[in-house]
C-alpha cells in the first residue's frame, strides 16, 4: 500500500471506511458507479462510469460512438486498440468520471452470446493483445481500466443464474487469459461477472479472485461487483471482492407493480437481468460482519486501500486531473478509421459478361472497390440510421453520426438510388425493457430513421437494382445484453431481400452489420460480401471508404464465420446447459481449434480477409533470445496500389501421447501498411506461451520437441513455414 493511503486508512474510522467500499447515488445524475468520498480527509468522490465502445453518461450525455469492441479486433492493431482507450478516457474525463467499465473481454465461446459485439474475440491470443491495448490506452490518460467480466461470462441466457462448469486447463489456457493480460498491461479494477464457476458465484470466488488473480497474479487494483452482481457479504469480502456496485437499489420495491421476488427479474423477458433491489451488502452488514469477527478489520482496511490506491495512481487525491476532451476532430476521426479497418472484406470476386446494363467497362475486375462513376442501388431495411452497437450498457449516444446512405451518397459521382426494401430491423434496446421499471427517456436512445413505410418492398429494391451498375445491400441483426440470439439467421426477411437483389444485379455486394457471426446462405449468389460489425457513429463514411476503395479493408476475422450447428457446444448440456449449469465439454477447442481438430470447413475461417492490394510472402526465419523467438517474414506488395496486411503465425505442436491440443493455436500477429510494390519485414514476437500447454499437475508445461510456426493470411491460409525446436 502507498504511504499516503496507508495514512489515510489509519485515519478513516469505521463509518467511513465502509462508505469507500459500497456505492450511492451520484448526485450529479451522471455516473454509472459512484464512491462518496470523506470530505473530512480531503478524498473526493470517485465516479466510474459505461463502457466498451464510448462514454454512457447516465445523464444521456453525448460521446463519440465508436466502433464495437469486435471490430476494434477485427483490426488485429492493439495500437489502434491503444487510441481508442485513450480517447474514450479522455471523454470519460471529460465527462467528470473517473474510471471506465471497459474493456470486455470475455471469450466469444458461443456465436449466439448477446454480448459478443462487447468483446474481441475467440481466441485469447488476439484478445489479450487488444485489452492490453485498451487498458493502457485509458489508463495513459489517468482514468481507470475496468476489464470484466471475471470469468466464463460467455452467456447472456441464465447469465445470472448459471454455472459455467470448466476445467482448470481450458480455464488457464483460453478464459483467464485475457484477464492475466489486463493485469500485466497494469488494470486499475476487474469486474467480477453474474455467473457461477464450478458452482461459485465470481464474487464469492476465493480461488479465482483471491489466489489467482491477487495472490498468484498480483493484482494490487480493486475488485468490483457487477451491478447487483454481489452474493453474500462475508463470502465476498474474504473472497477478495472490494467494491459493491452499484451499493443502492435502483428503485423501490414498494412502488412498482413488477414481481421482484419472482420471475421478472430470473426468467421470461428479463431473463439475464440482475435483481435490481439486490443492494447493501457490503454498507451495514459488512461492518457487522467486521464487528462479529467474520470479516477481519485488516481485509475491510485492504479493500479500502486498493480503492483510494487507484484514486492516488491517477491523480484524483491530490486534484491532479487532465480536463478530458469530447467530441474533438481527433475522435471522430479515429471512430472512423477503426470502424474502416475493421471492416472484413469476406469475398470480392469479377462478374464477367455483364448484360446488368451497367456501362462500367472493367468487368475483369472485382466487383469492388466501386468505379467512382458507378450507378448505386443502396438498398437496406435501415440504411438510413448508423448500426451504433447492441443494446445494454454499451450503449453510447453520439454527438454526430453517418449513415450508410449519406455516406455513400457524398462519396459517389454516379448516381444513388436509395430503397429499403424492407421493413425497418429494430434494435435491441436493454433499457426499453426495463421501462416498466423505471421511467426510460428513449428520446436521445434513437439514432434517427428513415420514412414511414416508404419504398419497403422486395419489388422497389429489385427494381433499383436492375437499373443500377452495382447494388449495395446493407443488412444487420440486433443483439444485446442480457439476451442471447435464438439462432444465426439475419432477422426477419433480410436473406430473401439479398436474395431478390442478387437475381436482379449479377453486381451485388452486401454490407452485414452483425454482433458476431451469421449465416450467410446467399453467398453464392453475390459478387461481394463486407462483414461491417457495429461500425458506431462513423457507419457510413466507413463503409462508403471500404466500398470506393479509398481506405483498404484491413479486417480480419476475430471469430469463425459457419452454420450454426457447426459450431462446438452445440449440445444444451454445454449451452444454455441444464439445471443453470453450462457445461464446457468442448474444452479449449472453442472457435477455430474445434473447426481445426474435426478438419471441418467453415463458411470464413478466422482471420481470414481479403484486401485489394495483394501480398506476397518471402520465407520466413526464426532467431530466439531467452525469452521470446522472433520470426521474421518479408511481405511484398505486388499490387498498383497500396494496402494492409495482417501477418497471423499460429503454431503447431508435436504430437504427444496422451495430450489433446489444437491443431494450430494463434502464437502471434501484426497489422502493416505497404505502398504499392513496396516490401516490408515484418517481425512477430512469440513468448511461452506460443508453445506451452496447461497442466493440471504441472503447470504450465512445454513439451520437448519440434513445433511448426505457419506464417500466414488466416488461420486456413499458410504462406511460409518454419520448425522451432523446443
Ligand atoms: C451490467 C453489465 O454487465 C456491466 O458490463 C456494466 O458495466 C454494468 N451493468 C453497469 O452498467
């Protein structure tokens, strides 16, 4: 503990103490999380505050929408993960709040799991590396990180009520990962999550939180609930727990007519959705428990300390704060190059003959990027709104936003015609559904729509297309927390519009915001596909930069694009699972390690996407020092043109009797720009980890013997090889 907050702790009395561990209301109405502070000793109030993709001020004050955290992956750029921590703290700062709930980081084990857009990725190698980045992106700005949910939050059904059922290995070698990152990246806080571990709730979890993630790690910020997320006082406050948040509850019971006791806050529509009356655990009850001997004085005085420790680190004790900054050029302009870079060009393939009645010439070239000239058919349900994000706590209310038509509209020369073809998809909003708790101003919730039902039909949007060089179909589900999607389907009738589409224009590219991965059953029928995620408030002028080839889509995907039954953890036992356990059967073979070990062929393996530069690769080297092996590729541009590469190394490990592993784990990755005709010498760093297994005995364990490290463009896609010996 630092001097000064050793000195304060002694001069705190117990009242005191107990009012820096548990929650109030804000006064000023803006904070998510708020800490009264102890006037007496000069500690002012700490105020932490949403989320992943910007400022949700409780105030519904404005921020910069930026793009969701999985398109931030989509990026494989930990330096852009990096900025847009920083401006997001900047913002927070901005808006007086001292610590940010972000970043989320739990695997995404399910593709049905509401909150995947919250999160980065399948594979804890890509996730570590961008919450490393997001955490000392905020922290570089003197606000406090939040990574949460800790741990096996990958859920949003039962996500208060079940338990994720996992082994020690599959837990060390994927779940935990990302959080060990957060720590060593230097995390301020960790958020405990709703769900159970092996049959403990995470607040009360003694071993994950008090021997792993402080003792064995040494994590010296503060743990804190989620909201209403605190199960008992004394399990939690010995387990390690230090903030109860949000400490009061939300409304009274008395004056609502919803049945609190029962099943509107465990199942049916709220299904997911904490007890929000669930408040007060660690205010009187903790000094009591303290009193009777239960909780020792030196653990409340721990648990103080880690909070004004964080308080101290950034400056707020002694009134030291940067102003923040909202809204700036600088912002919206890094809102709109990551949702750029995100963007995953899926295919892009030549149409030739041509009898569209299109008059563009370059029928031997892919269908993207678009001629300037071009004629457009923009046609979409909602192509007049920005996709912001999913519903929940993420949501963020921009100061200004694009959507695709008025991006495409300003950067095309040709003309563009604008049909939607379809009713409008509504999004999720998680406030919407706890309107009959509480009064919800949805006034500022809305992005802005198009015109009542106008141009709807299948028949406008076919007849746009057949009178336009290309048609531009834009598409999205609508996911949230607190809700999981009951299938991959887009929603509604999205699929038989692209299909209409598709057979009225040979030229057709479809745009396909999603939460995480869909079906894509028409993909046959289409030129090109842009998987576009949540691209925030920058929606449209990101996409229409993709589509006229003025930026490089430079995203590749974070998550493995198949039919939904392809998945693993198909079986209910393993997901939503039975009797509120969720049993994870699959072990470490999530996402592309499942696909890998059955040879399975996905719709899109990760990593994959495509650019419109092309790259070739020279062959690879290795040189190791004690302790990291680098492995060094060069990778030409050979096209007119300049572009972006992702350089992905995944290793393959000998076989040994009796151990189970992946096929090939991602060890190692980095994003690069090269000029047209330009090469570049990319070099990769692989740690320990890039070869070592979790044993349940032994540890981490590396076994002897020659690993393959296979340097490519995905994780299918291997363009040079090279043996390391171990
Ligand atoms: C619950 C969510 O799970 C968490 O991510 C969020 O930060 C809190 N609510 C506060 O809104």
């Amino acid at each position: 503990m630092h001097e000064r907050v050793a000195e304060l702790v002694a001069e705190l009395t117990r009242e005191e103490k107990r009012r820096l561990v548990r929650g109030a209301v804000d006064p000023d109405g803006v904070a998510t999380g708020y800490v009264p502070g102890v006037e007496r000793l000069g500690i002012p109030p700490f105020s932490l505050v949403d989320g992943p993709l910007g400022v949700r001020a409780d105030d519904g004050g404005r921020a910069t929408a930026f793009p969701a955290s999985l398109a931030l992956a989509a990026t494989f750029d930990p330096d852009l993960a990096r900025e847009q921590g920083a401006a997001m703290a900047r913002e927070a700062r901005a808006h007086g709040q001292d610590a940010l709930l972000a970043p989320g980081t739990n695997l995404l084990r399910v593709p049905h799991c509401g909150r995947n857009f919250e999160y980065f990725s399948e594979d804890p190698e890509l996730a570590s590396r961008l919450t490393a980045g997001v955490v000392e992106g905020v922290e570089s700005e003197d606000v406090v990180a939040t990574v949460k949910h800790y741990v096996a939050n990958n859920q949003e059904r039962n996500r208060t009520g079940v338990s994720a059922e996992v082994d020690e290995r599959t837990l060390r070698e994927l779940y935990l990962r990302p959080f060990r990152a957060a720590v060593d990246a230097g995390v301020g806080s960790v958020m405990t999550a709703y769900n159970r571990v092996n049959g403990t709730h995470m607040s009360d979890h003694g071993y994950l939180v008090g021997d792993v993630l402080k003792d064995e790690w040494g994590f010296e910020g503060y743990v804190v609930s989620d909201w209403y997320g605190l199960e008992t006082t004394v399990g939690a406050a010995n387990a390690g727990l230090d903030l109860e948040m949000p400490g009061v509850a939300s409304f009274d019971p008395e004056e609502t007519d919803a049945d609190v006791d029962g099943d509107d806050f465990g199942a049916g529509d709220l299904d997911g959705l904490p007890d929000p009356t669930k408040a007060d655990m660690f205010g009187e009850p903790l000094a009591d428990a303290v009193d009777r001997g239960e909780v020792p004085e030196r653990r409340l005085d721990d648990m103080v300390g880690r909070v004004l420790g964080q308080m101290h680190r950034i400056g707020l004790l002694d009134g030291d704060q940067p102003d923040g900054a909202l809204d700036t050029t600088e912002h919206r302009e890094l809102a709109e190059r990551i949702a750029a870079r995100g963007t995953v060009l899926l295919k892009n393939e030549s149409v030739g003959g041509g009898d569209d009645g299109g008059a563009d010439a370059a029928r031997d070239d892919p269908v993207l990027p678009i001629d300037d000239e071009a004629s457009v058919a923009l046609v979409g349900p909602n192509v007049h709104e920005p996709k912001l994000g999913g519903g929940g706590s993420s949501e963020t209310t921009p100061f200004h936003s694009v959507s695709p038509r008025e991006g495409v509209e300003a950067r095309a020369e040709g003309t563009v015609t604008v049909v939607r073809g379809h009713s409008e998809i509504e999004d999720e909003s998680l406030f919407d559904r706890l309107a009959f708790v509480e009064e919800v101003d949805e006034s500022d919730t809305e992005a802005g729509t198009g015109p009542e039902d106008e141009d709807t039909t299948v028949d406008d949007a076919v007849a746009a297309a057949e009178a336009a060089d290309v048609a531009v179909v834009v598409v999205r589900d609508a996911t949230s927390e607190g809700r999981d999607k009951d299938d991959l389907r887009l929603p509604d009738e999205q699929d038989a519009l692209v299909e209409a589409v598709a057979a009225a224009n040979s030229r057709t590219v479809v745009v396909v915001n999603s939460g995480g991965p869909v079906e894509i059953p028409w993909l046959d029928d289409v030129a090109a596909v842009l998987a576009a995620w949540y691209p925030g408030q920058a929606d449209g002028d990101a996409v229409a930069s993709v589509l006229y080839g003025d930026r490089d889509p430079a995203g590749r995907l974070p998550t493995t694009f198949a039919p939904e039954d392809e998945y693993p953890a198909t079986d209910e036992r393993q997901y939503p699972g039975v009797d509120d356990e969720a049993h994870y059967e699959e072990g470490v073979f999530v996402g592309y390690r499942h696909f890998d070990a059955r040879g399975a062929e996905p719709t899109f393996p990760f990593g994959h996407g495509l650019s419109y530069a092309a790259f070739e690769y020279g062959d690879a080297d290795v040189v190791a020092d004690e302790r990291k092996h680098r492995v060094r590729v060069a990778v030409e541009n050979t096209a007119a043109r300049p572009g972006r590469e992702v350089v992905q190394a995944y290793v393959r490990p000998p076989e040994v009797d009796g151990v189970d592993r992946p096929v090939r784990e991602l060890a190692g990755f980095a994003a690069v720009s090269v000029d047209a005709g330009a090469t570049e010498t990319v070099e990769l760093d692989l740690d320990e980890h890039a070869f070592a297994r979790y044993d349940a005995e032994e540890g981490w364990t590396t076994d002897p013997g020659s690993y393959r490290v296979e340097v490519g463009r995905s994780s299918r896609d291997v363009q040079a090889t090279v043996e390391v010996e171990r």
